[in-house]
C-alpha cells in the first residue's frame, strides 16, 4: 500500500491541514492500493502563500541559466526514477505498462530537457529602436501560477506546466487530481533534490470544489488548467470575471484522414496508437476515423483487424495494450456511448462489451463502430475509451469538411502515400496539431493546444514559456 502523509508545501513536507484523505482504487484489482492527504482551503492558503513568498522574495528571479540548471536536474531525477514513476501510474489509473513508459514518463523528462534548453537561449529583454530613444523589452514572469490537471496523463500535464513557469521565474500550485496524484508527489521529492527553492513548486491533491477555491484564490495571478471543457468553461468565467491570465488544454474528437491513396498495410498500425493510447483516455485520441467511401469497407476491415489484435488485460503487463478504464464510473460513461450508437444505427465491427475472461478490472473491448454519420452523438462527443468510429467521406474536400465539423479542434492525421496532398490537406484542418504520416500526436519543442472547445493557449515550445510571461515595456527618454 502507497501512502502519503503530507504536502509539499515552501520546501518542506507539512501536515494536512485536516485529517481527510483520498483513498486510490487500483482500476486493475477494484481494491483500495494507496491513500493520500486531500487538501483544503487551508492548505492551498498555505501553498499559495508559500509561492506567493517564493516570488515576492525574488527565489526565482536568479537568471535564467540557474533555473535551466534546475530544470535539466530534474529531467534527470524523472529519468533515474522513471520506472518507478511508471509503476505508480499504472498502479492508480491503469495505464498500460508499456504506454506507462513510453507515453507517460518519457515525454517528463524530455519536456524539463526542453525548457532547460529554451530557459538558456530564450531573449528574456531585447533593445529595440523607439520613438523617442531606446525600448527596452523585457519578458517577466505571470507571478504565482496555479497548475490543475486531470488524471489521464499526471506527470506529463505537470511537466508542461511546471517546466514552462520554472523556466519563467512563476512559482507553482500543483493541484493534482484525486484519481492520480501519486506522481506528483514523486515530483515534488526530485525538485527537492534538484535544489529548487523553497516555494517554486507545492503540491495540494483535491478535488473540485477546493481547486475552484485555488482558482479564485487572490494570491494566484495565472492559471493553467487541463481537464474536461464542461470544467474550463467554468474556469474561464472565473478568471474572465478576475481578469486573471489563463490557459486550458481542454477535450478533443480529432479526426484521422485516410486518403484514398493511403496504403492500409502501412498506414494503420501507426494510426491506431494515435487513437486509442491509454486505453483511449487522451484528450488528443484521434476517435474519428475518415475513411474514402470507394474503400471503405476495407479501411473498416484493416482498422478492426488492428483492433482485434491488441492484447487487453493486466495494465502491469508490458504487451498489454488495451487496460481497464480509470474508474467504474468512466466504463459507465463508455458503455452509455456504446449504447447510444446502436440506438443512432451505428454498427459494432468489433468490441462492443466487456471483454471475456476477466473477472476483475474496469474493462471495455477495444471497439469498432461503423456507418457511422458525423452528426451522431459518438462521432461529436468526447467518449474517453477504447472506441473509434469509421466515417466515409466522399472526396478530399468532404473530408476536411467533416474533420473541421466539430466543437473541437485538438490533434488530427492524414495518411497518404503523397506526403505534399497530405500537407496540403493537413493546413486544412482547424486543429492545433495535426500529424502527416506519423505515429506522434505532439512535438515537445513545437506548441501543443486547441481551437475552438479544446482550449485557449498553448504548452511546449517558445510559445508554452510564454504562457508564464507578460511583458513590460521599458521607454528611456533621451
Ligand atoms: P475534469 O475537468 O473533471 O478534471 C480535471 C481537473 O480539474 C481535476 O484536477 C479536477 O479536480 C479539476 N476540476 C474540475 N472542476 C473544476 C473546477 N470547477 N475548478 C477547478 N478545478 C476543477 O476532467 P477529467 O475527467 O479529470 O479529465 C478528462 C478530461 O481532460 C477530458 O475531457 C480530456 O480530454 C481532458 N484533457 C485534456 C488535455 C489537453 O491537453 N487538452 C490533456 C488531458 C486531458
């Protein structure tokens, strides 16, 4: 059994404020597997007044090569513990060993390398030429900025955030979520060891109503929030009506293009990884297969025969692919969907229920629905599971039409053997990333967010540092 008994709050481990707790339900074995403090309004007044302290004071304000020096140790740190960290996400929320690895902790310490490389050769003051003599353009930190992510990806959404505002100067309040927050406690011990100043990173688990409270917290002047759109919404108003800067990586319904010339064979064992990693839990997932009606009774095929060969079962087990949902109630969300489709005439090509032989664990069959029309409900909503449709277009323009049909604008492929008509019809598509041939859903040095419901900003690259940045004009008269 796991167990944590204090925040990491100004540096230190410090009691909870109160005695509640969250008790972390392996989605695997149904049973009770590690138990941490949950925070409350206390102990998120003490975490921000800690990074409050921690930028009043100046503890970042050390040059931007000291804090690539923090950043590029605690790269190493994830590295040297990146099995570990990969065991614990696995044991909170499921994921599959494998994705553990390669999909949740490598992208950590690749992420923390990057800003540590942009933290060095970033312009944080240029001179330019002015009216009335030289500007002096400087790019200063938001100040104290509160981190809240979901439980799907929980390093990896921390480091995006983290990385970026340590690279800025920002101090952070890190409110995992209740489903995940192993990791981050894990995190927080590597900054320790880095040598991260007291208060530059505090981390508070809880749930909604207490990271509504961070949110509206007067001592926070940036969010950055990753979940659900129906969440940011809210967090948006909030800081609309406080005029506090924010960012929201929110959902997605991507679409996967496949051109009528792709070659199947190729193509689809590099697309289905794209669609239904971590079990489909990604806000990225691209669910939305497009396929061209002259071939597509054969892209149905080719994607069900991917579908049935993925090994589904214990989420510890490097060849599994496909694990248990995150919770009970996420299968119930799932199936609800599954249900919904037959009732909108979708037809189940493979999956469809809960796979056989396993009498324990949140599983859903990885599933394929077919003659599915874009207007249905499980072609619009984000279904959060193991399930793609298959939705026949009728020529190149048809396609960017139904892939651009939607609230969402996350991530996004084209798969052609014409690498120029795939760019071409990629530059098409209103989405925030979108791959030509390629396995990778985002690139670490490259910004990485939405259009339109998936969010507002963005993370990774230049423009994620910029995030945790305003910028101050300095005019010096002659
Ligand atoms: P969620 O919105 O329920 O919760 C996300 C986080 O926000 C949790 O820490 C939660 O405690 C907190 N939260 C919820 N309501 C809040 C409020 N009103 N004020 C402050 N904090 C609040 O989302 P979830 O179910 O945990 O995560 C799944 C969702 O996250 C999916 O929609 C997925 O697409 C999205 N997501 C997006 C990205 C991205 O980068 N765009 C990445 C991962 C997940």
């Amino acid at each position: 059994m796991e167990r944590r008994e204090a925040f990491y709050i100004g540096g230190e481990w410090v009691a909870p404020a109160s005695e509640r707790t969250i008790e972390i339900v392996s989605p695997w074995t149904e049973t009770v597997v590690a138990e941490v403090p949950e925070a409350n309004e206390a102990d998120v007044d003490r975490a921000v007044a800690a990074a409050r302290a921690a930028f009043d004071g100046g503890a970042l304000d050390v040059g931007a090569s000291q804090r690539a020096d923090w950043l590029a140790a605690i790269a190493a740190g994830i590295r040297d513990r990146a099995d570990e960290i990969a065991s614990l996400i696995t044991l909170e929320m499921g994921s599959p060993a494998l994705f553990s690895n390669l999909g949740q902790v490598l992208p950590c310490h690749v992420t923390f390398d990057q800003f540590a490389d942009l933290a060095r050769g970033y312009a944080f003051e240029e001179e330019r030429a002015g009216m009335l003599g030289k500007v002096l353009v400087r790019k200063v930190p938001v100040g104290v900025s509160a981190a809240i992510i979901a439980w799907n990806v929980p390093l990896f959404l921390a480091s995006m955030k983290v990385g970026a505002a340590l690279a800025a100067g920002s101090p952070v309040v890190l409110k995992p979520a209740p489903e995940a927050p192993l990791s981050l406690f894990v995190l927080a011990e590597i900054c320790d060891a880095a040598g991260v100043p007291a208060g530059a990173l505090n981390v508070v688990p809880a749930g909604r109503e207490v990271g509504e409270y961070l949110v509206r917290h007067p001592g926070v002047d940036k969010v950055s929030f990753t979940g659900s759109t129906a969440a940011g919404r809210k967090v948006a108003a909030i800081c609309g009506e406080q005029l506090k800067r924010c960012t929201l990586e929110l959902g997605g319904k991507s679409a996967a293009i496949v051109l009528d010339d792709a070659d199947l064979e190729a193509a689809v064992p590099l697309m289905l990884p794209n669609s239904t990693m971590n079990t489909g839990q990604a806000c990225l997932a691209q669910t939305r297969i497009l396929a061209p009606r002259s071939r597509y009774d054969e892209v149905v095929a080719a994607v069900t025969a991917g579908v049935e060969g993925m090994a589904v079962g214990d989420p510890s087990d490097m060849a599994t692919v496909v694990g248990p949902l995150v919770a009970e109630r996420q299968r119930k969300r799932v199936e609800g969907y599954l249900e919904v489709g037959r009732e909108e005439g979708a037809v189940v090509a493979t999956g469809g229920g809960r796979p056989a032989g396993l009498d324990h664990g949140w599983f859903v069959e990885p599933t394929v629905l077919r003659d599915v029309d874009n207007s249905m409900r499980i072609a619009r909503e984000e279904i959060f599971g193991p399930v793609v449709v298959v939705i026949p277009y009728e020529d190149d323009d048809d396609a960017v039409r139904i892939a651009n049909d939607s609230d969402y604008g996350l991530s996004g492929s084209v798969w052609t053997t014409d690498t120029d008509r795939g760019v071409a019809v990629a530059e098409r598509i209103r989405t925030g990333t979108v791959g030509v041939n390629a396995i990778g859903t985002l690139d670490f040095g490259s910004p990485f967010g939405g259009f339109k419901a998936s969010g507002i900003g963005r993370e990774l690259g230049p423009e994620g540092l910029e995030e945790y940045l305003e910028y101050q004009s300095i005019i010096v008269g002659a």
